[in-house]
C-alpha cells in the first residue's frame, strides 16, 4: 500500500509512518519544514511540503496514493486553554478534512482516515457508550463530528478513528500532568469519579494502519484502552512518581477556574472500543492504563 500522511510529524503522525513503515508500506509525507523534510528524506521517506489548507500541495501529495491520512491537529499546548485557542484546530478538522477529501478523490486514492476524539459524549452516570451513542451537542465537539461527517461522505472508503485520551513519554499535555502530579498541583474534581478514557498513540497508529490494510473496514470506530476512574489513574501515577495523592476540589471551584473544560471533565462516561476488536480483530497492546503507566514511568 502506499498512504499520504497528512500530520506526520505529531505525536500519533510519528507512530503511524514508522508502523506503516514496519508493515511494508510505502509512505509520502506531509511536511510544514525544510528541517522535517530533511529528516524525513534521511530516512527514505519522500515529503511534500505544505499546509492542510492548500489544495495543490494535497493532490500532489495524494497522488498515485492508496489511502490518504488525515492526522492532522493543532491542541493548544497550554495547561487551561480558552475555547478560542482551538479555532486552528477546529479549522483543520473542518475546512482541512474538506480540501483534504477533495485532493485525495481527485488523485485517485481509495481511502480517507480521519483522527476524530473519543471525549464528546456528554454524562452516561458511567455507563458504557458506543459508536451509536448520540454526541453532546457541543461547540467544543463539533469540528471533528463535521470532520467526520465530511469523511463519511466522501465517496471513498471512509474510515474514522475516535481516538482515547493520549498519554505518550514526550507528549505535551503527558509530560505537563506528570509534573502537576509531581507538584501536587492536579487535582481530581469532585470525587474523581469522572471517567478517562486513555489510550496509547501507538495503539491508535496501529488501528489505523489495520484500518487501511483491511480494505473493507468503513465507517466510526472507538479506538479507547479500558476506561479508569480518574481516581484511580492519577493516584497511581503519582504513587508511581513518589508524589504525594491529588488531593481533591469541588466541582464549583474547577468550573471557576477551568470553565467549560471541568464540565467536560467531570463526564462519566466508558468508552468501549468492541466494535474494532470485533470487526477488525484489533488488540491492544496497552490494553489498559496499567500498561500505558508502565510505558510512562518505567526507567
Ligand atoms: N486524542 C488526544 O488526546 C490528542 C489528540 C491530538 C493531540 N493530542 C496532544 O496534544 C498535544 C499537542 O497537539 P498537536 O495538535 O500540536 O499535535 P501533534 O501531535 O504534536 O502534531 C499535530 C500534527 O499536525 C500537523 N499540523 C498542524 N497544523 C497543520 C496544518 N495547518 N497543515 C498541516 N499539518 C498541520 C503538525 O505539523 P507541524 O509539526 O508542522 O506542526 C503535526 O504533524 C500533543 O502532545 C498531542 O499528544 C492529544
């Protein structure tokens, strides 16, 4: 297979060239640098140099390609972002998927892949939600649902992933919450009974690159590890941090402090990720926080 990766220099990019690299396949890069280029082409790897939002660098990179990957994000790397700082972000996953859709039908290629969120359920009193399960109607949600909607109706094989919370040594809001917990500055909320649903960036490069190889797979699929209390996560990485357990504030105060991020937060709800180890006989090799830990803090 030959695959056009938009976003290959992120933190799930990385994963899922080298993945596709070790599974044999051929890879075309997208590149915003000279330096990245560089690197890239050191490794073999050809790029094509440009941005999500410039339609001739897309068909030229999407060409004679297979499967096009939209991997592409711009999260705010700052502890308490302000709804505004995902205005980029929120552009990539709506005008970027629209001209990335465009480019990859007009080159040919068969398959668009989609990096969606798993985080856009509203409360479930902790119960399990799937694929089917409605979205919270939300302008923190609604780019990458539109992302989405603008995969599924591509006329190619359209795959999205709703990926888990990242937790990745060297990842920025990894490295930044290992060191709140070392502070004993991250606090649960409330009673940190509030779901995360984590995963792996390794994990997801490896679904998507199953999603591709697999030719038949279409359509939304969670790609989550085992959800975990928040309580249970955060007083076991600090535990394994020798740090002291977080200690706790209300809701009221985070609402104060974080506003519509705490109420996100406080969410209780378990992703299950069934679908894909049912229908693409995927498995996790983080299949829960323990092994994502152990990746974290081991020496
Ligand atoms: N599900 C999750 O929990 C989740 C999802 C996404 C990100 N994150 C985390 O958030 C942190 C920061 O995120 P990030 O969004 O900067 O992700 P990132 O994983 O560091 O990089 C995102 C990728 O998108 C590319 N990109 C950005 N704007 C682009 C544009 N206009 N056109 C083409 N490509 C573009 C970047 O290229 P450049 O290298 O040129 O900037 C990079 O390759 C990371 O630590 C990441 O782990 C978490």
């Amino acid at each position: 297979m030959k695959a056009f990766v938009v976003g290959a220099t992120g933190v799930l990019g990385r994963e899922t060239v080298a993945e596709l690299r070790a599974r044999g396949h051929q890879v075309v890069a997208l590149v915003r640098t000279p330096g990245a280029e560089r690197a890239f082409a050191e490794y073999g790897i050809p790029a094509v140099r440009g941005d999500i939002f410039d339609a001739a660098v897309l068909e030229r990179g999407a060409r004679g390609v297979d499967a096009v990957f939209h991997l592409a994000t711009r999260i705010p790397r700052k502890p308490i972002p302000k709804p505004r700082d995902f205005e980029e972000t929120n552009r990539i996953r709506t005008e970027g998927t629209r001209l990335l859709a465009a480019a990859a039908k007009k080159a040919g290629a068969k398959t668009l892949l989609f990096q969606s969120i798993a985080f856009i359920y509203g409360d479930h009193a902790g119960a399990e939600v799937t694929e089917e399960t409605l979205p919270l109607e939300h302008p923190l949600v609604r780019a990458a649902l539109d992302g989405e909607q603008t995969t599924l109706d591509s006329g190619l094989r359209g795959v999205v992933l709703r990926g888990g919370y990242f937790f990745q040594r060297g990842a920025f809001h990894t490295e930044w919450m290992a060191e709140a917990l070392r502070r004993h500055r991250l606090p649960l909320i409330g009673t940190g009974d509030a779901y995360i649903n984590p995963v792996h960036p390794h994990d997801l490069a490896r679904a998507f690159v199953r999603a591709a190889e697999q030719e038949t797979p279409r359509g939304v699929y969670h790609v989550a590890a085992e959800p975990v209390e928040a309580r249970v996560l955060y007083s076991e990485w600090a535990r394994r941090l020798d740090a002291k357990p977080p200690r706790r504030i209300p809701y009221w105060l985070a609402r104060l402090v974080i506003g519509e991020f705490a109420k996100m937060a406080a969410f209780r709800y378990r992703v299950s990720s069934q679908k894909i180890r049912r229908e693409m006989g995927f498995r996790f090799e983080f299949p829960t926080y323990k092994e994502i830990l152990d990746s974290l803090t081991a020496q």
